[in-house]
C-alpha cells in the first residue's frame, strides 16, 4: 500500500488500527506529527495512540477543511468551526485531549472556547446541570459553604 | 437525554486551565468557582481570578497585594499544617481578587471627587482658588466661582489642577472640565485650553500622604510631589461654555487617589493685559471608589505601594454602594459651608477684590469694576 502511496501523502494509524491516508500538508497541522515528519523519525505510516478512528477522522476532517480554506473568507471558516464544535460534551472532550496530544492548535482553541461558551452567561445552577447532572448538585450543595456568598453577589 | 460530564475529570489540567482562561468577564469565572467544591479548588488553587485581574487591569502589577492579617487565617490555627495556612491564603486571595474584579467591572460611575490639592498657578488667591472647581455653578454667593491661571504672555504654556479621589483605589471611567466663560467681561471669552490630558497616582513620599496632603498650599504647584503611574491620551477641548466630557478608552484604575489635569495650550487672551489665561469652573470626575474594602498604602522606604484588602468589611454588605454617598455628601458640605465662610470673612475684611490688588487695569476707574472679579 505504502507503494502506492502518492508523494507527499502520509498515512495515520489510529489507536484502534485504522489508516488515512492525509497530505503531509494537513497531517503536519499536528505539531506532533510535524516534528516527527522534521525529524525524519516517522515513515510514511505515522501511529497516532490514544486517538480511535472515530476522533481521528473527526481531527483530520478539521485540518482539511483549515488547509484547503486558508484562501477561503475568514468567515466561512468560523461558520464551519462554530459547527465543528458543536457536538456533546463527550466528543467535545475527547477531541481536545487528541488536539492536545497532537497539538493542533487551532482546533484546540477552538474546542476550549467551545466549552467555555457553555459557561458564559449562565447561572451556577445552569452550568451545574450542564456540567454535573442534578443529582451530583444535591449531594454538593450540602456541604458547600461558599454558595452563600458567591450566589448572593455574584448571581 | 446527552450525557453530562465534568470536563475537569476528563480532561488533563492545562486542558481545564485553557477552559477557564477563556473566561474573560469576571463573573463567569466566579460563579464557575461556584459550580462545585471540585471547581472551586481549581479555580482558587491557580489563581485565576488573580490572573483575569491582571489580564483585564494591567496596572495593578505593579502593586504587592495583602489582606489584613487578622481575618482569613483564623480556621488555620486549629487545623495546624503548613498546607492548610497555604490553602487559606489561596483562599483569600480567590476572594479578594474576585471582589476586586468585579467591583472594577460593575459598577454604576459616580462623581468621586473628595477634594482639591492644588493648581499650578492662580491667580488671585483664594478668590479664583481650584476650590471653586468644585462646584457646578459659575457664581456663588453672587460672585464668580470658577479656577484661574495666572496670565502668560506664551500661549503654549501647561496648567496642571490636582484632585483626590475619594479613596486610595478608585476606578475611574470619565473626566468632565467646563471652561468658564467670562461673563463680566466684554465679548464674554472662554478660557478654555486647547487640550486636557490626565494622569493619576500617588504621592512620592509615603510622608505626604500620612501628614496632611490637604494641607499642601492650594495655589502651589505640587506636580513633584506625586507619581503619575498612568498618563490618558491627549484630549481636544473646544472653546465652549459646558461641561465637556472626556471618557477614558477603558476605565482606568487610579492606584493612590490622585488625579492630575493637565490644561494644554491657551487659547484665549484677555483684553486688558494681553496675556493668554485658563479658566475652569466645575470639573467632575466619574468613577467608583473601593474603599474601604480596599486601601492602598506607600510603603517606607522602599515606595512600593500595597495593596490592602479588608474583607470584614466587604462581609458588611454592599461596601460598593452604600458607604460613599454620605462620605461625599458630607465631604461637599463641609466645602460648601467653608467656602461661604472663607467668602464672608474675606468680604469683612475688605478683601474683596478691587482695584487696590489690580496691578494692570490703572485706567479702569468705573465703579462696576467691583463686581467684576480680576483675572
């Protein structure tokens, strides 16, 4: 397979054996994977641990979209985040601990303002429902004190 | 319905810190301290209230930062480890910034002026005192109230005007100054400037603030006595007879409680001796003042200033909004009252302005020249 491969492409093995095929151009928006490329420690299947396909997909579909967009209006590529973004709270945490570990800067920025989107503007018990679930809030709010004077000035 | 999870368990901490970060009105970030105990250690334990603080009010690096040794450390003393003195401190500092920065953040502006220090020249006093400044309107007691420069025959010449701001920390967000039109002279000219700059902070010796800066000599220069630690941008000021408004680019935080105006440029020569002057009747000074939840005291020797937090009396309820009005209200009061006095007991006395102080206007022999106050 590997001989078949076109110039300039990469391959990434994702934790659960999957491959892509990606274009070095996009692969290496991963710092990671950008230094091992300059290192010229990696051949051309480059394994990607910790990431299952699932997310991996998810992470080069963003790069795509960044690489081949960089001529594209700067507005689009928002639209397109703010959409990329927008999923649950699991996906959300999984692709950031990926854009972490590869360091794709961007997406991380972008996933971390996601979530904290969730926090702007809302009232304790709102990010308390979004965050830990009702019953986690009632076993808290016995024992925590510092409700009294957070909820009263800054609610 | 879609799972909920705590990030801050999924996720590794730069992660969560990079979350948090992202918050940049303070209230998000405290009521985010608020969700869980879990949140709040977090919260505290990287001090990011203290980091937005910073972020949002740059200036405040500058300034060490204490809380009143009395209050906060009490529960360690029964617990007794080194980390829980450590956690306590974190703790109040959690609070003291959150407090801070949000007292910096919202608040409604208010007139917080508390008294005048000095002019760098005037030139009758005490009837054309920077006293007069203070006061909205341009006659009082029928007689013109208002500040003047003394004359220069160069027209580039700075004035400066230097207040105190109620408080040692205050936050201010807009600057007001109303040139006096010259209503007793022909052709009624305004002696406005051609631009107003500001600067603010504190006295230079630690000596001057303790001893009496009231008591520095109105009609004195006192520029070198103080240290402007933050200097506006150049405001143009228009020859007009109302209350110009210059709004700061952002609210500024005036760390000490002085507040320099510096007068740019005269435009208005006065016909009888031909000499440029600067005359202001009210200036005002908006913002909110955070004391007494915070002081700022100079440090001897060093200069270095510190910031002092006093959390019983933020516990006390809203020191935000209560405690000043009363202060001011009678702070103006007592202005009031004195400068009736000061004006009384300066007309007892003859000292009315008249000829006899006028080195300039020798032909002006009309008799209505007792009302008209000398420039």
């Amino acid at each position: 397979m590997s001989s078949s491969l076109e110039k300039n492409m990469l391959i990434l093995r994702s934790s659960d054996g999957e491959e892509f095929i990606v274009p070095e151009v996009v692969a290496v928006m991963s710092k990671a994977i950008k230094n091992m490329v300059e290192d010229e420690c990696a051949s051309n299947t480059i394994p990607v641990p910790n990431v299952d396909a699932n997310i991996l997909a998810m992470v080069i579909e963003f790069c795509k979209k960044h690489d081949e967009s960089e001529a594209e209006a700067a507005s689009d590529l928002k639209t397109f985040d703010s959409e990329f973004v927008n999923r649950g709270q699991e996906a959300l945490y999984d692709l950031i601990t990926a854009a972490n570990f590869r360091d794709v800067k961007e997406l991380l920025d972008a996933l971390c303002q996601n979530v904290a989107e969730m926090i702007k503007g809302k009232s304790v018990h709102h990010i308390r429902i979004q965050f830990l679930g009702y019953q986690l809030f009632e076993i808290l709010t016995s024992n925590f004190i510092w409700n009294i004077w957070c909820d009263r000035d800054f609610d | 319905m879609e799972a909920r999870c705590d990030f801050l368990q999924w996720l590794q901490m730069d992660m969560s810190l990079n979350i948090f970060m992202s918050l940049d009105d303070p209230s998000d970030l405290i009521r985010a301290s608020a969700v869980s105990p879990s949140w709040h250690h977090f919260v505290t334990a990287n001090g990011l209230c203290k980091q937005l603080c910073l972020r949002l009010f740059p200036q405040l690096s500058s300034v060490s930062f204490v809380t009143e040794p009395s209050c906060g450390l009490k529960k360690s003393a029964d617990v007794g480890s080194s980390n829980s003195v450590e956690w306590e401190a974190l703790e109040m500092e959690h609070r003291a910034y959150a407090f801070l920065v949000r007292a910096l953040t919202t608040f409604t502006p208010k007139d917080c002026i508390a008294e005048a220090i000095s002019a760098s020249s005037t030139d009758n006093f005490p009837e054309e005192s920077i006293q007069n400044t203070l006061d909205p309107r341009d006659r009082v007691l029928r007689r013109a109230s208002y500040w003047s420069s003394k004359g220069q025959s160069d027209p580039s010449v700075p004035e400066t005007l230097i207040y105190k701001v109620t408080g040692n920390l205050c936050v201010i967000t807009e600057i007001s100054v109303q040139p006096f039109l010259a209503y007793f002279q022909p052709g009624f000219p305004i002696y406005s400037a051609q631009s107003v700059r500001f600067r603010m902070g504190h006295p230079r010796s630690p000596e001057d603030v303790e001893s009496d800066p009231r008591n520095l000599p109105l009609q004195h220069p006192a520029d070198d006595k103080f240290i402007w630690t933050y200097t506006s941008q150049e405001f143009p000021m228009t020859q007009e007879n109302y209350l110009q408004k210059f709004q700061l680019p952002e609210p500024v935080i005036c760390i000490g409680g002085f507040l320099q105006i510096e007068l740019l440029g005269r435009v208005q020569r006065q016909e009888m001796d031909g000499l440029f002057y600067i005359c202001v009747s009210y200036v005002e000074v908006m913002g909110q003042s955070l004391f007494p939840a915070f002081d700022v005291k100079n440090l001897e020797p060093s200069g270095k200033l510190l910031l002092k937090y006093n959390p019983e009396v933020q516990h006390c309820a809203s020191p935000i909004s209560s405690y000043r009005q009363p202060l001011a209200t009678s702070a103006n009061m007592l202005h009031d009252n004195l400068r009736g006095l000061e004006l009384l007991l300066n007309m007892l006395h003859g000292n009315a302005p008249d000829h006899e102080h006028n080195d300039w206007d020798d032909d002006d022999d009309n008799d209505n020249d007792l009302d008209l106050v000398p420039m």
